[in-house]
C-alpha cells in the first residue's frame, strides 16, 4: 500500500519555528489545507495533539539536532513541498534585557551580535541544508524565510538596528545563494525548490511586541494567510527573491 505522505496529491510541508507567534500561525492554516502534512520543529518540547501536525524538538542553531529532525521527516515523506523558516530574534526578551536593537554604533555588543547573526542569518541556512535533498523532487517545492524590510539595503532611510538589520541583509544574500545553488541539476533530479524571503510586515507577536506602539499591527494569522497567498503564487521566475507580504518585490 502507497503511504498516503507520499501519494502526488499530498503535500508535506515543514515549519521550523514553529513555537513561535507566526510559525505557530503558518502551521494553523497548513492544518486547514486539504491533504497538507505538517512538520512543526520548534525549540521546546511541544504535547502532540494529534497526527497532525507531527512536532518534533530541533534547534535550528544546531546542526546536529537539525539532523536528526530531518532523518525523522524523511523516514516519512520521500519529499517536502513547503519549507517555512520562521526563526528569528529581535530582542533578549526578560531573559537578556540588554539584548535588543542598537541606536548607535556605541551600544553595540559584540556577544549580543553574534547571537543574532547566528539566529538570523547562519539557522536559517543550516536548515536549508538539513531539508535540501527533500525539495528536489519532480514536483514543485518552495522553500522560504521570514526575513524584514529592515534588511533592505536599498530602503535603508532611518539608520540604527545595526545587528538585526545586518543580520537579515546577511540573511537575503545567503538565500540568494541557496536558490541559485539549489538548483543545478544534481544527483538525477531536475526540479530544485523556489527559494525566496518574505517581509511578513509588522505582527502581533512577542518579537514585535515591544515595539508596537510605533507600528500599526496585524494578528499573527492574518499575516500567515498572507505569507501562504505569496508562497502559493511563487514560480520558478522568482527563485532567489525578496517579497513583502502583500506580494510586492522588495530592494536588496
């Protein structure tokens, strides 16, 4: 008998991040998708409430705990269709309060800049090399970060944030790369994911929340359906690019 994870007419979709207020969200509106798997990786161990979605534990700033997820997914599925990276960090939170974005070229710390650049900017792209074999397949695959306008070069008019902003133009150029890496025929395998980075604009989470008095804001799934239109109108033509939320094509 055919496992129903690998039948044409199903699509498995992994969310790494997805303990966080979007991840979560993403993973919602995959559920409500007729014939969607999900694989939900998050940081904290998560109670299971059903099949589906599958969680499992994995620390994206891991490679070894990367691993061992991806070997669990592919004891599954023979392929993933979608892959939703939505880790990120802004701010310390009440854990690390002098974590969070720099005015001024003095309030930089060099502690609180490598941690940010290696959630940013270095996890997603080690789960990017976790998952690569299962996005080339002889279907469509996508494969997409959650990255910020923040990061733009080109739009850069205000200055300031200087490890969060550098973090995700660091981010931009390293998917860049990927998409262009990603597909060069290998191993037999002609169709390689669409990879591409998304602004999902400002957000009701615990990453933005600090700084929501200054940014009008929408709810976490509203921006997940959103995210989820722009990924669902993605081509091939769009390998390695930058979109905001609403589908518009960013600067670098």
């Amino acid at each position: 008998m055919q496992n129903q994870a690998n039948s044409p007419s199903t699509v498995n979709a992994v969310v790494v991040g997805a303990g966080g207020g979007l991840g979560t969200a993403l993973v919602q509106a995959l559920q409500q998708r007729n014939g969607c798997r999900v694989f939900a990786l998050s940081r904290e161990p998560h109670k299971a409430g059903g099949a589906n979605p599958t969680w499992l534990q994995a620390d994206p700033t891991e490679p070894e705990s990367l691993a061992h997820a991806a070997d669990t997914v592919r004891r599954q599925v023979t392929r993933v269709h979608l892959l939703a990276i939505c880790v990120g960090i802004l701010h310390g939170g009440e854990e690390k309060p002098g974590l969070g974005p720099e005015k001024a070229l003095s309030q930089l710390d060099g502690d609180n800049f490598r941690q940010v650049m290696t959630v940013n900017a270095l996890a997603p792209l080690q789960v990017l090399a976790a998952f690569s074999d299962l996005l080339r397949h002889d279907q469509r695959a996508v494969a997409v970060a959650l990255s910020a306008m923040v990061g733009s070069i080109g739009d850069n008019r205000l200055g300031g944030w200087y490890s969060y902003r550098m973090s995700k133009a660091a981010l931009n150029m390293g998917l860049r790369n990927a998409a262009i890496e990603l597909n060069r025929p290998a191993g037999g395998k002609q169709l390689g994911p669409i990879v591409a980075a998304i602004h999902p604009g400002t957000t009701t989470t615990p990453l933005s929340a600090p700084f929501l008095r200054r940014h009008a804001a929408r709810p976490a799934a509203e921006s997940a359906a959103h995210i989820l239109d722009v990924i669902d109108r993605l081509s091939p033509d769009d390998n390695g690019a930058f979109f905001n939320w609403d589908g518009r094509e960013l600067p670098w």
